[in-house]
C-alpha cells in the first residue's frame, strides 16, 4: 500500500555527499502540496522521510488517490521524461523531509550513472507492475473484499490514514465507505 524504494534512498543519500550543490534537503509540513497537478516543477523530488499521497483531480473536481509514497520513492520523473506539466498533486500526510534534484543533475545522473538508471527503470516497471495488479483486483473483487484487503494491510504496515484518503485510494465516496465500513462491523 505504501510504497518504499530503499535502493534509491540509498544511492541518492551516497550522490547527496557527493554532490551537494545540485541535491538539496528540505523539510515540508504535514498537509502541504509539494507538486500541483498540471504545472510545472522545476525539480525531482525523492522522499527521505515521511509518507505522500499522489492524487489526480478529473475534471468534475473528484479526487483519485494513485499510490501512498514512503521513504526514497521518487516524484516528477515522468514529468521530466515526457516533458510534460504535472500529471498528479504531491500532499504530504506526514512532517517530510525531501531530497531536491535539479533537472540537470537528474538527467546527467541518466546518461551517466548506469546504476543510478537502472534503478529508475525497476522502479517503473514496478509502478507499472503496481498500477495493472490494483486495477484488475478492482474490477474483478467486490468493494467488500478490496476494503478489507486494505484494512489488513493498513494494520499490516501500523499506519492509519483519514477516511477520505481510503475512499479517494478505493475510488469511491465517503458515504460509500462509510457505508461499507459500518456493514463489516467497523466503528464509523
């Protein structure tokens, strides 16, 4: 549910000692954006410390939680691949402490670094590999048994989120969830 890339926290924690004048730290608050859906970021970001939701605004203003990002997961590469405006929000739902990449870097690191590429690109095979298991578990189980797949991993990993966050994660309402939580025996 949440995801973690300590292989990548760990190379760029090694790149930050050694190049610090083109990797920053900084630290965000709880609640705050680091990345606005459809605008432009000047910088990739990879989380060091605390826990991020992804999330896409359609049109009609509702909300779709894509992943839980944790420690050493990475933001805005797809932008900077595609050279697109973002394609997601970045909240943070936890104080963060983020790692700050100039483009430049980021992309000299690509053509340079072959470890350092083949870690992005396991990355997003495994977000990919994430994306098509979570969709076709949706379509095919009901939103009981995808509730209650996500509430034993919630008490798995011993973390709790809001309830609008589970709702934006399953792609339903709040009165939908608060629905289904009250007819499997949850306190509302």
């Amino acid at each position: 549910m949440i995801l973690t890339n300590t292989q990548l926290l760990k190379f760029l924690d090694n790149q930050f000692h050694k190049e610090p004048q083109h990797i920053e730290i900084f630290s965000l608050k709880k609640n705050k954006t680091l990345v606005q859906q459809g605008k432009t970021s000047k910088y990739i970001y990879v989380i060091k410390e605390g826990i991020m939701k992804c999330t896409i605004i359609e049109e009609n203003t509702k909300s779709y939680t894509l992943e839980f990002l944790g420690v050493g997961e990475i933001i805005g590469e797809i932008e900077i691949l595609l050279k697109c405006k973002s394609i997601a929000t970045i909240l943070s739902l936890t104080d963060c402490v983020v790692y700050r990449i100039e483009y430049d870097f980021f992309n000299q690191q690509l053509l340079n670094e072959l470890e350092f590429n083949q870690i992005l690109m396991k990355e997003l095979a495994r977000r990919l590999q994430n994306t098509a298991t979570r969709a076709s578990s949706q379509q095919l189980n009901t939103l009981q048994t995808s509730l209650k797949n996500l509430l034993f991993l919630l008490d798995e990993q011993k973390v709790t989120f809001k309830k609008r966050d589970l709702a934006e994660y399953l792609g339903i309402t709040l009165r939908s969830l608060n629905r289904e939580l009250k007819g499997q025996g949850h306190i509302i």
